[in-house]
C-alpha cells in the first residue's frame, strides 16, 4: 500500500519541493523508504534512501534536484525485502529515453513474467514485481511509441495496480483495469498532479479533478492532459480497505469523504447491537471517524481513552512481528482517569493479526476499565490480500479458521462485534460487486498465480542512500 506521486508543470517551478510536500501527506501509506526523481527536460536527477520523507530529504537535497517534472514515492513491502535496492522511484535508461516509475500495488503474475524476460535476457536489480513492469515496458517494439509500450504492458499484467511514469518530457498515470488501486488525478494552474490520494493535492494547494478511471492511462504533458483507454472495465473492485483503514480521513475517494463514510460505518455498527456501556473510545487514530458515529448513533458519551505517541508509526504496516510488538508497547498509553471503572467500547477499524488489539485491550484492563466491549469497523480479517496488504498467509491472521467467539477470547475482550457485509456497502454506499472484499472472505477479483509471493531473499536490510 505505498503513496505515490508525480507532477508535470510546463513552466519553471520548484518540482521537487512541491513533491517533498506531497510525499509527506502520503506518508501513513509507507514508512520504510521514500524517494523522488526529477526532471529539468533534459536529464533526471533522482535521490532515495531507507526511512521517513522528513528524515531522507533536507533543503541541500531538494535543492539539488531542479526540475518541473516529478515522481515520488513512500513505500510499503509487500512483493520484495525491506532494503534500499527495492525503494523507489526506479530510474533506467531505455530505448525510449531515461524513465522514471513508481508504483502502489501487487501484480498476480509477477513470477511468470520475470522468468520469461529473464529468458529473453533481462538482468533484476531488485525482488520487487514494480521491475518487472518497467522491464517489461522498455523491452516494446522499437517500431512502436512508448505510449503503445504501455499499453501493451498492462494487457500483460495482472493484479491491483497504480502507476506513475515519467519521461523528461511526460508523465503518465495508470490504473488497473479493476480500481482495486486507487489514483488521483489534481491540477493547480498549468501544474498537474497525480497521486494516491486527494489529500496530497490539498497539502500543495491543488485542486482535485478527478479519479483515473479504472483501465485508463492518462498522459499528461506540454499540450495538456489526454486520456486513453487500455483495458474495458469488465467489473470494478475497489479495495474497500481504502475506506476502512489506509487513505486519510481527509481524503475523498469516488466523490466520497473518507471521514463520512467512518463515521457512517459506526452508526451502522451502533444499530447492529446494543451494548451496554458508559464510554465509546476510538482506537487512535484510524478508528477516530468511526468511533465518532458510534457515540452519535447509540447516544453514548464519546471520550479519549487512549493517548497516541505522535512519533510511532502505524503498528499494522511495520514490516516485522517483533517491531509491531514493540510498536504497540510504545505507541498507546491509557488514560486512567477517563476508563476507570467505567463499561468500555473500544472501536477499531479491523483486527488483522490481532496484535494491537490483545494488547490494548489489556492496557485498559490494567488501567481500571470494568469492561473492554471490542467493536471491529470490517467484516472478519480472514484472507490473505494479493493487491498490495502484507498479509501472505492464514497463520498470521486471527480471524481465519476461528470463530468470532475464540477471537474474543483470543484478544481479551468481554464481547466482540464485527460490522457486517451489508451495513458496509451501505456505510460506503457502492454496491459490494463494485468493491473487493477478498480480504474479509469476499473472492478474489483476479485469478492468483501460485506463489507469486515466494521471491528470493537476496538481500539483508541496510539504511542507505541513492543520489544521482
């Protein structure tokens, strides 16, 4: 689930300033490496390295990349190790020219079609699938164009994908066929912007146009913006999740409010059952929306029952069990005097592994709470994701094979309710055959290739840096 973004702007502006700004308002969507390349017209200068947008980008850096076209990225593994030869944008020479890409997302067939440009010749630099497609767009025809390259490209792959490509004269914006990634597409003046989400374009002060519509590439450059179709759109399938836990409350998705759409989720959750309690508290801060709605609907008193360590990433995307352990010890402290003796809901947005979930559960019991009432935002958590959520295997998710009952007792709780399929199409308001749900059981949108995660471990993590 990484951000991604990218700028074209035929006048001078300060390109890589404007995705600093960008890549920071998307970096809930990746905590493990950022990275830019920019474009003066002429030669692309690019600078990544392991760690947060703030810690890996400083004046000096920024100032030595000029430029007015850009593309950024913040990332979270899913396809390949946490090491700084996997972090992105990637940047190679081709016969079209240098290009630069960064991209969101898990393709399906990736095994299949790295053994078969290895067979052709092509050499891997890194284990993610996102080397695949750039291999596979720099090998087209020499007889055709590069937009034609691209276009053959994503007839080829499969998966949940958003992509940003950029040439010293272009950038190009891709969706997968099905929307199951989402990209956004934004304008400030001649400036145009694509990113995962709308709430970049409110950090730069660009205004949203619209989402990239499911199997379209859109080019943009000196003459403007122009659309071309690469695939019909069968059916849609959405991540759902998207509205549940990953985009930012103040993104807009769709047309719709993130915030809204949270806040809906907990009043349909409040009129599922009633609960006796005396507090309804958020699980900061995803839950915070939903938590909101829940209080409204059930006329309980909504507080905050649990403070958040502003300077510790979200515990779910940590890339190891042992860091999200130690995440969760260190990123939620209790407010004893607010739980004390007090019935407590505690509202989440999902329980994945159910490791935040146990834990917290017990930091209230220990601060005096008589009751810890767990209410989950999803259905059950009980399927691997393919699309892009490092989720490979039913081991690692407490849902699958077990009862809502045994993951009460499993997490601690006195009583655990889940949203249900219908109150979420109806909080979301999009019909469940335009969303994906694989995730909560619902079926895979694709057909998945078998073992497609399985990719060498050839590299052991380092903190480093590229500057070119």
């Amino acid at each position: 689930m990484c951000g991604i973004f990218g700028m074209f702007s035929r006048e001078p502006v300060d390109a890589a300033g404007l995705t600093y700004l960008g890549l920071y308002a998307l970096q809930h969507r990746g905590q493990e490496s950022a990275g830019m390349v920019v474009s003066d017209g002429e030669r692309m200068r690019i600078h990544k390295a392991m760690g947060l947008v703030s810690n890996v980008f400083d004046e000096g850096v920024l100032k030595a990349l000029p430029g007015r076209i850009s593309v950024g990225h913040v990332r979270y593994s899913t396809t390949g190790a946490t090491h700084l030869a996997n972090a992105q944008p990637l940047l190679v020479f081709s016969r079209y020219g240098q290009l630069a890409l960064a991209h969101n997302g898990n393709l399906t067939n990736t095994n299949l079609l790295r053994k078969e440009l290895m067979e052709q010749g092509s050499a891997f630099h890194t284990t993610t699938d996102s080397e695949v497609i750039i291999n596979l767009i720099a090998a087209g025809d020499g007889g055709h164009s590069l937009e034609d390259a691209v276009m053959r490209t994503m007839s080829r792959i499969a998966g949940g994908f958003a992509i940003v490509l950029m040439t010293n004269d272009a950038l190009i914006g891709i969706r997968d066929p099905l929307g199951i990634r989402p990209l956004t597409i934004g304008r400030m003046g001649d400036a145009w912007f694509l990113a995962s989400e709308s709430a970049a374009f409110d950090t730069i002060g660009a205004d949203l146009v619209r989402d990239v519509l499911p199997g379209e590439m859109v080019v943009i450059d000196k003459s403007g913006l122009r659309s071309r179709r690469f695939a019909p759109a069968p059916k849609e399938a959405f991540c759902v999740f998207e509205f549940i836990y990953f985009a930012r409350a103040d993104s807009v998705i769709d047309g719709k409010s993130v915030h809204e759409v949270r806040k809906e989720i907990g009043r349909r959750l409040a009129e599922q059952r009633r609960i006796e309690a005396d507090l309804v508290i958020p699980a900061p801060d995803s839950a915070m929306s939903a938590a909101l709605g829940y209080a409204e609907r059930s006329g309980i008193t909504f507080d905050i029952g649990l403070a958040k360590n502003r300077y510790v990433g979200r515990t779910f995307i940590q890339p190891t069990q042992t860091m999200r352990r130690t995440g969760v010890r260190i990123k939620l402290n209790p407010i004893a005097e607010t739980v004390r003796g007090k019935r407590v809901i505690l509202v989440d947005d999902s329980i994945v592994r159910g490791t935040t979930s146990a834990k917290t559960i017990q930091l209230l019991r220990d601060a005096g709470a008589a009751k810890v009432h767990m209410v989950v935002a999803s259905p059950p958590f009980s399927h691997p994701c393919h699309y892009g959520i490092d989720v490979p295997t039913h081991d690692e998710l407490i849902a699958s094979r077990r009862s809502i009952d045994e993951v009460c007792r499993l997490i601690g709780a006195d009583s655990l309710e889940y949203l249900t399929f219908e109150s979420l199409y109806k909080a979301v308001g999009i019909s469940g055959e335009k969303l994906c749900t694989a995730c909560f059981g619902g079926g895979y949108p694709t057909e998945i290739e078998p073992g497609h995660f399985d990719v060498p471990d050839l590299f052991e993590e380092k903190r480093e840096s590229v500057h070119s």
